[in-house]
C-alpha cells in the first residue's frame, strides 16, 4: 500500500469546485468531494490504476475520472501525488501540472 499525498494546489482545486457546485446544491457538493477522496483512496492498493494522460504522451502523470472532473496524480514507489483537479470540459494545459 502507498500513501496518499494531497498537495495544496489540489485541494484547492478540488475546493474552488465544490464551492461552485455549492452555489446551487450544497448537499451534490458535499457528495461530489466524498465520490472524489473515494475514488482516490483506490490509488493505495492500485497506484497505476487511472488511465495515462492523453495530452501528456510517455509521461508518468496519469488520471482519475469522477465526473464532471478529472484528477491528476503522479505514482511514485512509496506515494501517490494528487497534483491537480479540474472541470473535465476545460481545456488542459501542461503547464498546469508543472510548478506542482
């Protein structure tokens, strides 16, 4: 089993969306974060389990999908780092990993 480790550019992420759901339903908020830790928590025994990240070809960086977002994280041999979170209709950029 590896650790989990969120960085705080994510869990900012991951609260800037929430608060936006929030605005209109604070009870599918509240869910939405408890689906994403969830799915997340499946990193400890399956670290490699999200699909690679299409736009970053050959990279280590790879995804988790929970709807409407997509999580980026990267396995490491004793961690997984959660390194970003976003709306799944934006564009990804590169860059948005890159000071993580």
């Amino acid at each position: 089993m590896v650790e989990i480790i969120w960085t705080d550019p994510a869990l900012a992420d991951l609260d800037a969306i929430a608060d936006y759901i929030a605005i209109e339903n604070p009870a599918a908020a509240a869910e939405f974060v408890q689906r994403v830790f969830r799915h997340v928590e499946q990193l400890q025994a399956h670290p490699r389990s999200g699909s690679k990240v299409p736009e970053l070809r050959g990279s280590r960086y790879r995804q988790l999908v929970e709807p409407p977002c997509r999580v980026f994280y990267r396995p490491d041999r004793h961690a997984v780092y959660i390194l970003h979170v976003m709306r799944a209709e934006r564009l990804f950029r590169a860059a948005s990993l890159a000071p993580r």
